[in-house]
C-alpha cells in the first residue's frame, strides 16, 4: 500500500543508495564514506527504536552494546592478525559474518543480564540504572588494558566479507546498506506480529497486558535483548568503518546520541532511525564545516525539537504516526 | 452443595492501621451473579486488586477452580481464567478496538512469542476477535483506536476482552458507571445472559441493576462483609439496611 | 596496610560521597518535587567551578570566587527553569531526557566558547592549606576535612529547611500532593522556580570546592552527573535521607574499593596483575552495589511514601 509515510520512505531509502553510488561513480569516497555512517548509525539506532519506540523502555544505555558489537569486532580481528588465540584457544577471526554472530551473542547476553535487573523498575529509574550499566561496562574498558584501555583498539585492516573487497568504500557501504535494509524489514516483521502487539501493549497500558495473562517482564526483556542485538551488530559494522574502536564508543554520549538520532527521526516509526541518522550526519558535516562548536547548534535544534515538533522528520514529512 | 468456582476465605489486607480488608469471605458459584455492594471506601476496589494478584493480601486464601491462586501473578491468574474488567477502563489506547480484543485471544492461546507472522494476516487471531466484537456490539467499531470510543463503548470493549479470554469467572469492577440509561439497560441484557458462561462477581452502585441480576448480593462496609443473601434478604436486612441502603429504601 | 592509611582512605571516602550528596539532593529535590529528570545538572556542576575559578582569578579572592558560583549556578538554574524546563512538567520522560541532554551540549560548548578548550585551575585558600595530623601519625588536608564540615552542614540546614520551614512546608505538600498545593494558594510556578535554583546552588557549590581538587574544565559534571543517579537511584529517588545515605555508601565504597581491591587480589594473584584485575574490578563495584540493592529493593532503600 502506498500511503505517503511508504512513498517518504522509499524515497529515503533509494536516495541512501543512490547518492554514494554517484559519489563513487564521480571518484568522491568521502561521501561513500558519509553515507555509511549514516547506514550503520540508522541501523544502531533502529535496534534502540525496538526497545524504545515500540516497548517505551527508554534505554539510556545502548552504548553498552554498540561498544560491545564494537569491541567483538576489534578483539576478534587483532586476534587473527596477531595468531595470538583467545580464551579457551579459540582463534580470533576477520570474517564479518563470524564477528557479527559473536558480536550479537555477546551483546544479548549482557542485555540479558542488564535488562533483567533494570526492567524490575520502570521509568525514571530505568532510565537512570540502564545510564549506570553502561558507565559500568565503559568502566571497565578504560581500566582493562589487554584490549588498549583508554587509548582503544586499532583495526588494521577492515573485516573481510566472502566475495568483496571491504577496503573499497562502495563495497563496504553496500555490506552495510543490505544489513540495515534487513534490520529494517526484521524491525517490521516483529513490530506487525505478536510479540510486537504484546510489546507495544505493554508500553501503552501494562496493567491490561498482565490482565490477558501475558507477563509484561518477559516481554520487555526479550524485546529488550533483540534491541540490543540490533544495536551491537551496528556497533561491529562501526567499528569497522573507523578501523578503530574505543571506550568513546561505549560513553554515555553515545547512549544519548542514539535517543536523539531517534527523536530526529520521529519515535517508534519504522524509518524514523534512517532519517534521524540522515539528517544528524548532514547537521554534522553542514554545521561541523562551519563551526568546530557545531554541537552548541545541535543542542538548540535538538531543544527545538523535543519542545516544538515531536513527530520529528518524518513527522514533518509524512504527517501523524498511524497505528493499526 | 456445588463446588464454588471463587472462594475467598478470611482475607486481610491492611494499610498501615486501615484495615481495608478485614477478614473477608465469600465464594462465586457456577451461574451466578453475585454482586458486591458497599459504600464508597468500604474497600470493593482493594478486594478486587487481591483476587487479581495486583494487590496482595496480608493474609487468608483465594481459591480459584480448586487451586490457591492467592500467590500466584496478575498474569498467572489470568491464564487460570480469571477475566476481570477495570473501574476506570483500561485498554491499549492506540489499538483498535480489533487489535485489543486480538491481544486477548493470543494470550488465551498462550503464545506470543511468534515473531514473524503478521497478526493482521492471522486469522486464528482475527476472526475469533471478530465474532467477539459481533457479539458485544461493536462490530462496526472494530477499526476504531480504543482511545476514540465512546466511554460506553469501551466498556463494551473491557467486555470483549474478558470474553476472548474465556474466563471461567468475570470480575466486573463498576461496569454500569458513567453509562447512560439505555446503555445500561442493554448492558444488563447482555450479563443476564453472560452468566450461563461463566459466574460473574459484579462490583456496582447502580442499584437498578444490582437488584435486576444478582442471585446473591454481599455487602462490604469497612473492610468487612456485613451480610450475604439474596435480594430479597438484603432488602430486608435491617443492618443493611441501616449501614446501607438507608438512603435508597 | 597502616591504619593511617585506611583513615585517610575512609575520609576521601567521605568527602566524595559528601559532594556526591550536593549533586544528588538537588537532583532528588527537583525530581520528588517535579518530577523531572534533570541531565543537565552536571552543567551546573560545571558552571558553579567555573564561576569559581574565573572570579578567584580576577580578584584573587577564593571566597568571592565561592560566593560568584552560588550566584551564578542558581541564576543559570533559574534562567533555564523560566525558559526551558518549566514546559517539561508535563512531558514524559523521553523528552525530559532529551531537552536536558541538548542542554548539556549547550552548556558544554558555550563554555567552550567563553573559556577555550584549555582547563581552569583553582587554588586551594590560604586559610584552609596546610595538613592536620591523624591518629597513626599521618597528616591529612584540612581543605578535605573543610569540604566533609560543608557538606555536614548542607545536610543539616536542608534537614530544618525542609522539616522546619514554610518553603520546606510547601516543597513537602509538593511532593506528596501537586492539586492540593495550588489550592492552598500557594504560586507554584515560583516555587519550582526557586526550588531548581536552589538545587542548582548546591550543584554550583559542589563544583566550585571540588575545583579547588582537580581541574576545572568542560565535562567535569558528567561522571559526578552519572554517579549521583547512581547515588540517588539507591537511596530511592525524591529522598534526601536516601540521597545521604546513598551518597555516603557510594563515595566509601568506591574509594576503599579502589584501595583495598588491588591489595586483596595481590594475596591470590601477582601484584601486577593484581593492580589491572583490581582496578577493573574496583571501576565497577558501585555498579554492582546498586544492581545488588535493586535487585533485592527496587525502589531504592528509602523509597517516598506517595511513590
């Protein structure tokens, strides 16, 4: 069906394939480059939009997984390329679909961990125990020196895909461009089936959904556990793009960044991650050329946002969210 | 004697030095409405919040289809067939009216852990729904987000939900409050019939309706039960009467 | 191990979790009175040191300097509650969230622009440098010892302020009853005003004592921002006891985890692997603290009443 939210974004998900297409074919990588980064941070943001858009959990901690995703994609590859094997002589490994089942395992068991204590609560306090995780996890990569501590993780050379060439920007992008679209259609799947009814149930009336007979806590924390899946895979494509993962991926900035790319977008939309992440890499580059204080303008933006147009981009452009 | 379907033995629950439920006892049996009537703050509400599990009692039993429910979860109890409807009505705003009473009957067929299938395209979710808001008259609805119904509909809605569950006990919290006269009336058609179901425990000030259903009516007064019987006896009971229905006989 | 040593450990303890406290009763305040989550109050924390620094550098004075960050962390507090904050009552969480978060952003380069990038620094006054001797011989900065007296007394005057006063009066029926506070006639758009700006004061002051400790730069409030919700989160959130206790808990513990860590391992493992499993281990332990008490009381150890 071809409603206007459907033709917007279509339009935005050709216009992220076309647009490094042609800045390759014009021999300018760095926008390739731009391209994947929104690519990888919509991707990291769809999994927080899982948890937050449909389940109400506001995360302020999914840096956690992003720097776990991040990190699994790091310590796999310096194992490979140092022949130096890991825990229990397992050997390291540069081949992206081996790091990124690692990196979603990882991810989920800490969520699981996580979420199983946070979600006890609700609200502001969940808000406030998932920031505290997170500063725990980011913690401990500064004062863990095996892995670079502060200083991070380089990534000599970008993760392998079967069949391509990651080293070239096109080819790496597109890597990313297939995951997010996946992710995407995942994200539709789950939100239209039954678990995602039970989901978003629980964020709008909790009390009703434990009155059916269905427990809002195992609901939340599966859904809380997929979300951060989502996010870590994001978080190995990212540290590959950078060829380099640090602490700073794991901050609470980070956590913040991906509620705002989100709220940019507009909440719990299917689409809403690939705008917001869009638009923050465009006020990035615009404002970021001309001012190196270009956050004091996001900031404002931001400000503008939450207190004047909630539905965010695809607000703006596809008017009101529906729901079925 | 019929084994009772609800059986509430010597419950207590206490608020600090308020005793909001002070020793209760009381049973549902099959086919029955048996309406709990009580002043305002006599503790309905409360009693209602410990046989769902979202309030838990100090102490005494709840027996439910011969099991102690009484530390069982919301949703546990739920599951067992317990179908309750709120005070103030509650359901998922932004669903449709279709959506709320699907949500229902896919916890009543205990899985929703499926991931991939649309619920939309599920006909073993949507037509069962279907037929439900056919029968509580909100067919036409359907479509409706629940937050854009009427206050009367969403009663009915409340109803449905209760009805996809195939509760084999309804706990109705106050579901004549803030319905006009014909609404009413019709809601009380629709429960004269609905207890050959399944018992209804009905919790209601409309006293119209009280007297028109109940088989045996319980009155709550400070946390405790002053009298059971049938209409006629609590018509007549001279301290219920006094406590009571002074102001309406 | 001295028992020198471990005193002058248990009071750095102390006097962290005492300025952990400031930043966490002024953030407990407003939320149990607006119910608002307050990110930006690290900027706060921030501007209170700066002030400090800026002032103490033109007129060579720390305590003008002190008087400067009360000032202008309350008039920062209160400027943002009248132009931002006030329409975030009504929201929920998520946007509170999100509007403090892009304050901090505008907070931190703001300060940027006026102060460049490179740190402030802050001298400790001359009245209150110079050592005290402890039991065991060892000697311990009075300015330390001056900060736990400050924050004792914060403490104590938030005590009579709240159980004592008209304003404490009305900041309590806020809490437990917004209706019935408008009723009483009492303008409650001016209260939340005054009640931010004086978490805000706090906020200011810790910032401005702790300058005198460490540098003074952009981004000093954040890990202080972060802990103190780890603070009040254990205390229950809306609880001022809570937030002492809480405060005092996580400062002793995450020093003497610090110190004895590293110390206790090195009785299993080798004293250089002993330092880095240590300290990892002593950089998580508050964290573990708070998940061990939510597990156990999810609402915090003193949980408010109305909550």
């Amino acid at each position: 069906m071809l409603t206007r939210e459907n033709t917007v974004n279509l339009v935005l998900a050709l216009l992220l394939l076309a647009a490094p297409l042609a800045a390759n074919a014009l021999g300018q990588p760095f926008y390739v480059t731009l391209a994947t980064r929104i690519a990888i941070l919509a991707l990291a943001a769809l999994g927080l939009n899982l948890a937050l858009g449909l389940g109400g959990l506001v995360s302020f901690g999914h840096a956690a997984f992003f720097g776990i995703g991040g990190y699994a994609a790091g310590i796999l590859s310096s194992h490979a390329l140092s022949y130096e094997p890991m825990i229990f002589g397992l050997p390291g490994t540069v081949q992206m679909p081996v790091i990124w089942i690692v990196a979603v395992i990882a991810a989920g068991l800490v969520a699981l961990a996580i979420g199983a204590i946070s979600l006890r609560t609700s609200g502001v306090y969940f808000i406030m125990i998932t920031l505290a995780f997170a500063q725990m996890v980011y913690y401990f990569a500064i004062s863990w020196p095996a892995y670079g501590g502060e200083d991070g993780l380089s990534i000599l050379v970008r993760n392998q895909f079967p069949g391509l060439n990651t080293m070239k920007p096109l080819s790496f992008f597109l890597v990313c461009y297939v995951v997010l679209l996946a992710g995407i259609g995942l994200f539709a799947l789950i939100r239209a089936s039954r678990f995602g009814a039970a989901l978003q149930a629980a964020r709008q009336n909790e009390t009703r959904v434990a009155t059916v007979g269905i427990h809002p806590y195992r609901i939340r924390l599966t859904g809380f556990v997929i979300s951060a899946m989502i996010t870590a895979l994001a978080g190995a494509l990212y540290a590959d793009l950078n060829r380099f993962v640090s602490p700073s991926m794991l901050s609470w900035h980070m956590s913040g960044e991906l509620i705002v790319l989100i709220i940019l977008g507009g909440t719990g939309r299917l689409f809403g991650p690939l705008a917001g992440a869009a638009l923050y890499v465009a006020f990035e580059f615009a404002l970021g050329g001309l001012t190196e204080r270009w956050q004091f303008f996001l900031g404002l933006i931001l400000l503008g946002v939450v207190l004047f147009a909630r539905g965010g981009l695809l607000g703006l452009l596809a008017g009101k969210a529906k729901h079925g | 004697m019929v084994e009772p379907v609800l059986q509430i033995d010597n419950l207590v629950k206490a608020f600090g030095a308020l005793r909001a439920t002070d020793g209760v006892s009381l049973d549902l049996r099959p086919g029955e409405i048996h309406a709990l009537i009580g002043p305002n703050g006599a503790g309905k509400s409360t009693l209602i919040h410990q046989i769902c599990g979202t309030v838990r009692q100090d102490s005494g039993t709840i027996r439910f289809a011969g099991e102690d429910i009484g530390a069982l979860s919301t949703a546990e109890r739920a599951q067992k067939g317990l179908g309750r409807t709120f005070q103030v009505s509650s359901l998922a705003p932004e669903f449709s009216a279709l959506r709320n009473v699907m949500l229902a009957v896919q916890a009543k067929q205990g899985s929703s852990f499926g991931f991939f299938k649309p619920v939309m395209q599920d006909s073993s979710l949507v037509d069962p729904a279907m037929a439900i808001l056919e029968r509580v008259g909100l067919a036409d609805r359907a479509r409706l987000p629940a937050a854009e119904l009427s206050h009367g509909e969403r009663r009915q809605l409340e109803i449905a939900m209760a009805l996809a569950l195939q509760s084999k006990a309804f706990l109705l919290d106050e579901p004549m409050a803030g319905m006009g006269p014909e609404g009413s009336k019709k809601l009380t058609g629709f429960l004269d019939a609905l207890r050959r179901e399944a018992p209804i425990l009905l919790v209601e000030h409309d006293m119209d309706a009280v007297f028109a259903l109940a088989d045996r009516i319980s009155v709550l007064v400070y946390g405790k039960v002053i009298a059971t019987g049938t209409v006629d006896e609590i018509r007549s009971n001279p301290t219920v009467r006094t406590a009571y229905l002074g102001d309406h006989a | 191990m001295t028992l020198a040593l471990a005193l002058e450990q248990l009071l750095n303890g102390i006097q962290l979790g005492v300025m952990l406290f400031l930043m966490a009763a002024g953030l407990t305040l407003i939320f149990g009175v607006m119910g608002l989550i307050n990110l930006a109050h690290g900027s706060l924390y921030m501007v209170g040191a700066f002030a400090c620094a800026a002032v103490a550098a033109w007129t060579g004075s720390f305590w003008l300097g002190l008087i400067a960050s009360l000032a202008c962390a309350a008039a920062a507090g209160a400027i943002v509650e009248l132009a931002v904050i006030r329409r975030l009552y009504d929201r929920d969480h998520l946007d509170q969230v999100l509007a403090t978060f892009a304050l901090i952003l505008i907070f931190s380069e703001g300060t940027r622009w006026l102060f460049g990038d490179f740190p402030l620094y802050l001298d400790i006054p001359a009245l209150l440098q110079g050592v005290v001797t402890l039991p065991g011989d060892a000697t311990y900065p009075v300015y330390r010892l001056a900060i736990i007296a400050v924050g004792a007394l914060i403490a104590l005057g938030l005590y009579l302020l709240i159980g004592k006063t008209r304003l404490g009066m009305r900041i309590r029926a806020g809490e437990s009853d917004r209706e019935m506070i408008g009723a009483l006639g009492v303008d409650i758009r001016t209260l939340y005003t005054l009640v931010f700006a004086l978490g805000s004061a706090l906020a200011g002051l810790a910032g401005a004592l702790v300058g005198a400790l460490q540098s003074v730069q952009v981004g000093m409030g954040e890990p202080v921002l972060i802990l103190a919700f780890v603070v009040i989160v254990i205390g229950g959130i809306g609880s001022i006891k809570g937030a002492l206790y809480g405060a005092l808990l996580v400062g002793v513990t995450d020093t003497l985890g610090r110190f004895l860590l590293p110390q206790l391992l090195a009785l299993f493992v080798d004293p250089s692997q002993a330092g880095m499993i240590g300290g990892a281990m002593a950089s998580m332990l508050i964290y573990v603290v708070m998940a061990v008490i939510l597990a156990v009381k999810p609402r915090g150890l003193f949980p408010p009443a109305h909550a």
